[in-house]
C-alpha cells in the first residue's frame, strides 16, 4: 500500500499536497454527484426549457461576475482558510436545500437560488484552489501534481459522481445532496490539515481591491509568453465550444447514437483522461514542453476534423477517448505552465482572469455554435472550430517555445 501511495503521491511533493488533492478528490465526487442531481432536481420541477436553462446558467454566471474579485481576495487573504470558507458557505447551501426537499418545500424558485448561491462559492473555491499547489509544490513538480489533482477530476465529476448522483436520487431526491454535504464537509477537515503559512502571501496590502485587480490583468498584459497564452486558451474555447453545444443534436441525428449511447460518449472522453493521468509524467520528462504543447494544440486541430467527417458511432467513440486523452495533457500542462510563471502574490488574480477567458469562450463558442448549426447544418460547427483552430496553431505555432518556458521569461524580466 505505501509503495502504491509513493507512486501515485510521490513523496517529495510533501505532506500538505497530499492534504489538498485528498480534499480536492473527495469534493469533486460531490461535484460529480450534483451533474447527475441538479438537472434532475430541476427538471422535477418544471419543464421550462428557459428555467432550465437558467439554472445552469446560475452555476457558471458567478465566474463572470465576480471571478477577478475572488482572484484578487485570494491573494489578499489567508487562501487556505478563503478556501475552507468557501467551501462551508456550499456545504451550508446544500444542508438547507437538503431540508427543503425532505420537508417537500422545495419550488424552482428555491432551486434557482441555491444553485446561484452554489456558483458564487464555488467561484472563491477554484479561484483560490488553484494558488494552492504552487505554495506547497516545487515548481518542476508543478506538471505531475496538476495531472493527480485532475485524475481526481475526471473521476469523481466524469465517471463516478454522476452515475452515483443519478442512482441516488431513483432511490430518494434528497440523498445525493446529503452525499455532497459529507464530501464538502470532509473536504474543508483535510484543507485544514495542509500547513501553509498563516496570513496572506502579500505583505503590503494598503491598496483597493480594484487596484490589486487591475495589477494582476496588467502583469498578464505585459508578460508575453502568458499573454499569448491566455489567448491561444480564449480562441481554443471559442472554437471547442462551437460544435460541444449541439453535441447532441450532432450525435442524435448525424451519427445515430441514441440517447443511452450519448452518455458513453462523455464516458469515452472522461476514460481517455483517466489513462493520460498515468502517461502525463512519463511525456512532461521525455518530450520537450514547446513539442508537447504543439502536438496536443494539433491533435485538436485534427480532432475536430475527423469529427466533421463522422457520420459511424464506431468512430465517434475512438475519437473521443482520443479527445478526452490529448485534452487533459493540454489541460494539466498549460496550467503546470502559467502556476510557474507567475509570481505566488498574483496567482489568484492572474489564475482568474485565465478562468474569465475559458468561461467566456465556452459562453461565445456556444452562442456561435447554435447559430451556425441553425443556419449551415450540425456538421458546420465542427468545420467552423477545425478552420479556427488550425489558423490560430499556425500564428502561434512559433510563439509556443517561448510559452513553454515562460517561467524562464518572468525570472528574467524580474
């Protein structure tokens, strides 16, 4: 069992690492058991399309609100105990949407707010996660600690969290919700646990929040290698988004899968992210970073392509086991990336306008998504993201190794 555990969370990462990803595996399978029971909680009770809609607009609007707020808080403050915060704040939505379904209380209009309230915590929660690990892990270590943080990710959000969520709420509507309020429980006790230092990481904190917000989007202005960066992510969302947001419909009535076999598709990508999470070290030391990041860009690039040309399940499947692997590498490195670039006292601020920018694509992509399948058909999207995206390769394909080592960019600049 420990020679397991050493591989796995190699010692050298530290104790307190193994605290946060231990926090982060336990809250994502209560993330991962609300995608199956929150639309289900919603559509119990109503059938409004537009309702529906809202709800899960709920859970990501926050981000665009106030995410450089909480980005800018988590370097004003202590992150571990924002962290902890925000995170009871959720647990203690959740208690009480747990009593008003038991009690049979439980309107849209509640569900409405709890999921808002939901989002808004969880906003503090990823803005200030993020900052963690660069505190708690070498900056060369920053790759594979990433890669376990995301393998607790696809496998409590992707693959355990909604198919328990689901199950769960066949058997009564409030227990999946229980569930969760136990794995955020448990996950603030094992925050706790981590011994970061007390106190904020900055030691003059005699400006406004406004000030401290426009320093981080101005260190990110004039850092090129994490600028371009943060652009290649906007353009890669906008482009991904595109043809995700009529996956369905793309599935349904293109390739003829029907309604049980679409939910293997996310289980495809979610299972070529699990066996990536077992490769990504092995590539991080054998593969150059500016290589590594060219091939998985590329590998998108063609992704889309091929799926403009599927019209069988038998290779829609493939292609996105394919998808989910080439994804999470491009996920965990980009941000391995950027955490070693920017200074510890600017994480949070920089780390949420980075979240800004893929909230924002996903939200435009999908926009441009509905109206270019109304008007071209549901291939066109995927033709729109693979003409995108291999344009923007091409104009950053040079800028890539100095992205690569940005790190080395920003120690200089210093």
């Amino acid at each position: 069992m420990s020679r397991l555990v050493e591989t796995v969370f190699p010692s050298r990462l530290g104790t307190g690492f193994r605290w946060l990803v231990g926090s982060s595996w336990v809250t994502n399978l209560g993330d991962g058991l609300l995608i199956a029971a929150g639309p289900l909680l919603v559509a119990s009770q109503t059938r409004n399309p537009l309702l529906v809609a809202a709800a899960m607009l709920s859970l990501q609007a926050p981000w665009l609100v106030v995410g450089l707020f909480a980005g800018a808080l988590a370097d004003r403050l202590d992150r571990r105990l924002v962290m902890m915060t925000a995170n009871a704040v959720r647990g203690l939505v959740l208690a009480g949407l747990c009593v008003v379904v038991a009690t049979g209380h439980v309107n849209i209009g509640l569900v409405l707010v709890a999921m808002l309230a939901l989002g808004t915590a969880e906003t503090f929660v990823d803005a200030t996660a993020g900052t963690l690990t660069p505190m708690l892990v070498q900056k060369g270590d920053l790759g594979i600690a990433n890669a376990r943080l995301m393998a607790g990710m696809i496998t409590g959000n992707q693959l355990v969290g909604p198919a328990v969520g689901a199950l769960l709420f066949s058997v009564g509507m409030v227990w999946p919700f229980v569930v969760t309020v136990v794995c955020v429980a448990a996950g603030v006790l094992l925050v706790s646990r981590i011994g970061t230092p007390p106190g904020p990481v900055r030691a003059d904190l005699d400006t406004h929040i406004r000030q401290d917000i426009a320093d981080g989007v101005r260190w990110l202005i004039g850092n090129p290698p994490v600028r371009t960066l943060a652009v290649i992510i906007v353009v890669f969302n906008v482009t991904w988004a595109a043809p995700w947001s009529v996956l369905v419909l793309w599935a349904l009535e293109r390739v003829g899968i029907d309604e049980a076999g679409f939910g293997l598709l996310t289980t495809a990508s979610a299972l070529g992210g699990l066996l990536a999470t077992f490769t990504y070290s092995r590539l991080e030391k054998r593969v150059r970073l500016a290589t590594l990041m060219r091939a998985v860009l590329l590998a998108e690039v063609l992704f889309h392509l091929a799926m403009a040309f599927t019209t069988s399940p038998w290779a829609a499947y493939p292609l996105m086991f394919f998808f989910g692997a080439y994804a999470f590498v491009w996920g965990t490195l980009s941000q391995a990336v950027r955490q070693r670039a920017v200074p510890s006292e600017l994480q949070g601020r920089v780390g949420s306008v980075y979240m800004i920018c893929v909230m924002g694509g996903m939200l435009v992509g999908s926009l441009l998504g509905g109206l270019i399948a109304h008007g071209w058909g549901l291939t066109a999207p995927w033709w729109f993201a693979f003409v995108g995206s291999g344009l923007t390769l091409a104009l950053v394909w040079r800028s890539l190794a100095h992205i690569a080592h940005a790190d080395e960019v920003a120690t200089a600049a210093a």
